[in-house]
C-alpha cells in the first residue's frame, strides 16, 4: 500500500468520525443547499438550460484549438499577451520572468484553483515576494498556513470561532470579533494592498473566443481591485476555460451562480479585453493570460472522461458528494476534491498514486443529479476505475478476489451447493478486517433466493 492511499485511509477515518467537523461541514453545506434550491426557480426549464450547456461544451471540446486559437488572436489585437504553458514548470517560469522584468515585489492575488494547482504561492515566497490572497476565505486560510477546503468555500472547515481567534493570535483584534467585524477589518487591511501592489495575479472562470475577453466571476470585488489598481494584470486559465461567443454568457453566468451559491446572477461579473486604453484611468498598463495545459490533453485523450473539462467549477457536486459531506477536503490529498477532484487528479497527479480517488465514491449519482454543466460524473469514476485495472495498478490481493468472484458468480451452483454455515464462517474468515470495525457482518440466510423462489414456484 502507497504512502499516499495509507494517509488517505488514515486521515478519511478521523475525519468521518470527528462529530464537529461533520457538524460544520454539514450547516455550512446546508445553508449553500437551501439557497439553491431557491436560486434554481429563475429557470423555467432547468434541464434544458444544462443541455444546451453541455453541448456547447462538448462543441468546443471537441474544437478547442480552433478557439484558443481565435480567443489569442483577438486577445492580442485589444494589446494583451497569451502565452501558452504546457506544464506546471513552464508557467511558474513565466510567471518568474514576468515578476523578475517588472521588478515587483508586491502581488494581490484573486481566488483561483489553478493558482493552487500550479503551486503559485509558494513559488513566490520562496523567491521573496509578498503574495497576498485577497479573497476573504482565502486570506483566512492563507493566514492559517492551510489550503483552500472547497473549491467554492476555502475556509468552509472554520467556524466563525475559530476564525476570530485566528485573527485575534494574527493581528490582535477583539477574540470575539462578529463575521461582520473581521469582515471589515480584512478589507481596511487591503485597501492598501491593492494601491501598492506591483501586479494583480487573476485566475479566469471562462475565455471568450469572438471577442478574446477574459471573464472574471466574484461577489467581492477583491478581483476587480485586483487587476484595476496594480500596472501589470497576470490571469492563469485553464485551456478547458474556453466559450465560443459572448453570447453564452447568457447561459453560462446563471448557472455557474446558481449551482455555486444559489444567487441569480454572481455580484460582480467582469470582462476583461486586455490593458487599459490610453483615454482610461483604470487597469494594467500590460496584461498576460497564460493558457495552461498541464495534463489537460491527457485527459482529453479520453474519449468519456473528456465530459470532465466541462466543469465550470461550481462546486454543486462537492456539496451533494455523501463522502466529501463526511471526510471532508483536505482528505483527498489533491488540489481539486470532490466527486469532480476524484475525476481528473488521477489524470492529472497519476494514477499509480492517485486511482484510489475514483473509489471514492458510493456510486449514488447525486453529483450527476446536481451537477450545473449535466456531466456524468458518476460514470466517469467508473470509467477511470477500469483504466486503473487496465493499466495494472490493483494490488495482487485485489486482482486475486475479484478473480476468485468472477469464477462464483459465472457458477452459481457453487455458491448455492455451500450452506449459510460455511458462507457465513468465510466471510468472517476473509472479509472481516475488509469490512471495517465499525460495521456489523452481514449474515447469509438458511435459504437463498433462489431456494426460495423454486418454493415458492412449486406451492403454486
């Protein structure tokens, strides 16, 4: 067993029977859930709504150099700079080349998972710079020395308690600070943040192909600030972030808000053309969007689990997850969690270490029930189980009872020739450390079914 799956299984069982972090994962999922359900009436027709996503999706999927390829020739002619990063290493090192040119030392950063993924924080610590999250649940964590929690919610895991006691050790502010006070207090702090930043580093909820836009997605203002105030605008997108035209926003901007926080339409909704013009006051001298791949081919290699880069990252699917609702985030040991993390970090990460996240899963289809962008999420985790068996990485133990299982059920007579005596007494024998501590044994009846059901037949 990997050094990986052991911290997994081992970290899944503390957090599944810790009673409190069960407790704040579940009020505050409850309170997101509520919301939806009432943010979901604004569409008469909810299913078509995600239909018609997903085949724009599956459209552009299908054709995504076309429009990356039309997105960076109508970014650059508004003045802005694409640059294309094939992996992790390649856009840390233009980032670095940037930064080190412009001789920045200050950098506000908005919310992004992609910033995560590509490990953007601690590549500019180690370099010296000060990076500082701007969004509210990730200055939290940030201070915290943590990672985001969800993909929606970073600091989900903390309760309002905690959250004042952190700032209370930080900063020194009152131990019995309101939400609404330390609310007010992070915004004082970065307001001169933002004024003195050197670059404003952005992630990207879509790019638009016809009009070589980038859009930004908040109920802050912090991404705003982000890229208005400092002279140079850094926005690290995912290649999967692309939309034909402007006028899927019309489609694409409910949903996302819907699904993620239950609200119509997201606070801010911003599209970014590029750096400002020479007759506006506002935005960044020079503006970078850097394309990252970073396995994302790979995964669109795939002719199914392909339906994944559709995510718009809503988060919908982690909060109807029943597993992500009782280990929690930081379990999965990945960047992205959830039934949707469970998908793509076993592409993404490898899955010699990482094919035991599509186990991870009841198989309930709750995910593919809510999920915004109608992607069957639950399907594409037993998809990636079967690569994982096809590439060979089950343990021996594994391969061997799912062998010795294919032989019983192809020859039911063997299993019915064997009295519930013995049945019961090998099950003990060989699943009993397999089925937990914690759960009771079930126990084979005198009859089976199929005993019962020839009974049955003949008292007729």
């Amino acid at each position: 067993m990997s050094s990986i799956l052991e911290k997994f299984l081992s970290d899944a069982e503390k957090r599944s029977f810790d009673p409190e972090h069960r407790r704040r994962l579940n009020f505050n999922i409850g309170r997101y859930d509520e919301k939806v359900i009432i943010g979901k009436k604004q569409f008469s027709d909810l299913e078509l709504a995600r239909r018609r996503a997903a085949l724009r999706k599956f459209k552009v999927l299908n054709n995504l150099d076309r429009y990356l390829l039309e997105f960076e020739s109508n970014f650059e002619k508004h003045g802005g700079k694409v640059i294309w990063a094939s992996s992790e290493k390649d856009a840390q090192k233009e980032i670095l080349s940037i930064i080190k040119k412009a001789d920045a030392h200050l950098i506000v950063k908005q919310k992004t998972m992609l910033s995560e993924e590509l490990e953007i924080n601690e590549l500019l610590q180690k370099h010296k710079r000060e990076v500082v999250e701007t969004d509210l649940g990730e200055f939290i964590v940030q201070l915290a020395g943590e990672k985001p929690y969800h993909i929606l919610t970073p600091a989900m895991h903390k309760s309002k308690e905690d959250v004042a006691q952190l700032f209370n050790e930080k900063f020194g502010t009152p131990l019995h600070s309101t939400p609404e006070d330390i609310a007010k207090f992070v915004r004082e702090k970065l307001r001169t943040k933002f004024i003195q930043a050197d670059i404003g580093f952005t992630g990207g909820n879509f790019l638009v192909a016809d009009i070589g836009a980038l859009v930004l997605v908040e109920n802050e203002g912090n991404g705003l600030l982000s890229y208005a105030f400092p002279k140079i605008h850094i926005a690290v997108v995912g290649i999967e972030k692309i939309i034909p035209s402007m006028e899927d926003l019309d489609l694409f901007l409910p949903l996302l808000a819907t699904h993620g926080t239950g609200q119509q339409i997201t606070a801010y909704n911003n599209l970014i053309f590029g750096p400002k013009l020479n007759d506006e006051p506002d935005g960044p001298e020079k503006m970078y969007v850097i394309l990252i791949d970073n396995r994302r081919t790979e995964v669109l290699k795939h002719k199914e689990q392909r339906q994944a880069l559709a995510c718009i990252r809503c988060g919908a699917c982690l909060n109807a997850c029943p597993i992500y609702r009782s280990i929690g985030g930081y379990t999965y040991g990945a960047v992205y969690s959830g039934p949707i993390g469970s998908i793509i970090s076993p592409h993404y990460l490898g899955f010699k270490d990482y094919n035991h996240l599509s186990y991870a899963c009841s198989l309930c289809g709750k995910c593919t029930e809510v999920c915004s962008m109608h992607i069957p999420l639950h399907e594409q985790l037993l998809y990636n189980r079967n690569e994982t068996v096809q590439t060979g990485f089950p343990k021996s133990t594994w391969k061997f009872v799912m062998k010795g299982w294919k032989i019983l059920m192809l020859r039911r007579w063997m299993i019915d020739k064997t009295g519930s005596g013995i049945k019961n007494k090998a099950f003990r024998m060989f699943f009993k450390k397999w089925w937990g501590p914690r759960r009771e044994l079930p126990k084979f009846a005198e009859k089976s079914f199929k005993q019962l059901w020839l009974e049955k037949q003949q008292n007729k």
